[in-house]
C-alpha cells in the first residue's frame, strides 16, 4: 500500500479525552470504564463508541479559575507541550467530561468534591451551546478545578488523509463517589460501563467500532485490577500518529501494538471498503 494523503494535511486541532474508571461492585471483576457511543452520521467518528472528550474551546485558553492540584506547569512537562496550552487542554478535560456526561472534576474546595451534579443541568446545557464558559460557570457556583483528579495517560493525533484532525490529550480519573454519569448529550447514543475486556470482547463480537486509541487505550487498561491501580501509574507519553493507508478495497490504520486489532472477526476494520 502507499500512503496518498501526503498533500492534504490539515493542522490538527487539540482536543482532550478523559477516560472515567471506577471500581466494579464485584472486585474480582476489576475495574469499568464509561463509554458512549456516538451519534452516527456526526462529522467526526460517527457511531463510534469513544471516551468522553472533544476539541478545545477558545474560551478554555483564556480562563481564569481557582486551580487545585498540580501546576500547568507540570501538566506541560507531562504533555511535552507550553504551559498556556497545557492549561487549556486540562480545562477542556474536566468542562467536556462535565458537558458529556454530568461528571465534574470540581468541588467547593481544593480538598472536596461536588457530591451531585444534577443541580447545574440548566449551566450544563448552556456549556453544550456554548452561551456559557466553563470558568464563568465555576466562578457562579464558587466552584475549585481539582486538577489533581486527573492523571496524564496519552497522545494521539489523528492520521494525516483523514478531513478532520485532532491531537488529543488522554486524560484518566476516578468517577466521584456520589455523582452519576449519564448519556444526556446531543452527541451520545448510548453510554454504558463496561470492564475493558468487555468493551474488547463487545467490540470484536461487531457490537461496537472502536477506532485505534481507544482500542489501545482499553487494552492497556484490561491489565489494572483497581482504580488504585490505574492512577498510581506514571506512563511515559509518546507523540503517536498512526498512518493511514488506502488501496482499491480497504483503509487500513498502522499504529504501535496493532497486531490485535487486525484479527480476523466482524469489526468494521477488518476490512473496511475504500471511499
């Protein structure tokens, strides 16, 4: 195959993801992630099932809020990025976790933590349509970014061939005791917790499409028993660009570790037909 995109590469956009763990009911069963399947037809992974995340905001790069846990700075150093963009990356992760599905990574005080969310849906729905910032929605409820509820856990940026580009910060974080996530969003069809060999297993049945970094990401995570487990983890965080093939009958997407991912099965990528 030979790569024929190489003059159509579009800046990627930065984004954020944040992949919420929680602890199963059943410890032997170890941990679960939350997933959302997006609405087909969207412009960007359409019908996909993905973690919550999505682009920066401008807005969350001029921000001004009361900050708890580690400096932009360190998140900088983390992301191998420059502090202004690091702070903008960590805002859009906890306002697109709070926006997607009613998870905020915020409390009354750098030591405490919103215990129910349900009473800022109106603000929530004003985020989605952008008639209200994220740092104006937490200077209203006098609410603290925990920044430190966060873990840095990868980079990945969107081939270069495909129309719309992302370089995305994967973020990991508990799910606080207490608060609910749900699928009210305009982007999610479905959303469900799912152990990450689960989603794998769901996911190679053809019940699901799961694009190369959630895929990665999940079978990366299938190895922690515990949140504890997840969080205590200090990964080293590689720039990946996969590239993107295309011959007369299928795409294919070469990425690091993919041997798995090109089974033989009825996922979608087994043989996707060429556009």
């Amino acid at each position: 195959m030979a790569n024929e995109f190489a003059d159509a590469v579009p800046t990627p956009k930065d984004a954020s993801t944040v992949i919420l763990v929680r602890d199963a009911e059943n410890a032997a069963s170890g941990i679960e992630i939350f997933l959302l399947q997006r609405v087909k037809g969207m412009a960007f992974a359409g019908g996909m099932t993905v973690f919550p995340g999505g682009g920066v905001d401008k807005s969350d790069g001029t921000a001004e809020v009361e900050w708890a846990g580690p400096s932009a700075q360190w998140w900088a150093e983390r992301f191998s990025t420059d502090v202004a963009r690091a702070k903008a990356l960590v805002l859009a992760a906890v306002r697109e976790t709070f926006e997607e599905c009613g998870v905020l990574l915020a409390g009354p005080s750098a030591d405490t933590v919103v215990a129910d969310t349900s009473g800022y849906s109106a603000s929530r729905v004003a985020l989605e349509n952008h008639e209200l910032t994220f740092s104006d929605f937490l200077k209203q409820e006098n609410l603290v970014l925990r920044t430190d509820l966060l873990r840095p856990w990868a980079n990945w940026i969107t081939p270069i061939g495909e129309a719309r580009r992302y370089d995305t910060r994967f973020f990991v974080a508990a799910s606080p005791e207490g608060q609910v996530a749900d699928g009210v969003t305009s982007e999610a069809a479905e959303v469900r917790w799912q152990s990450p060999q689960d989603a794998l297993d769901h996911w190679r049945a053809g019940d699901s499409i799961l694009l190369p970094p959630t895929w990665t990401q999940l079978t990366e995570l299938a190895k922690y028993n515990s949140v504890a487990d997840v969080l205590a983890v200090e990964p080293e965080i590689p720039i990946i660009l996969p590239t993107l093939y295309r011959d007369e009958t299928t795409f294919r997407i070469d990425f690091p570790n993919q041997d798995d991912y090109y089974i033989p099965g009825p996922h979608p990528w087994a043989a996707r037909p060429a556009k």
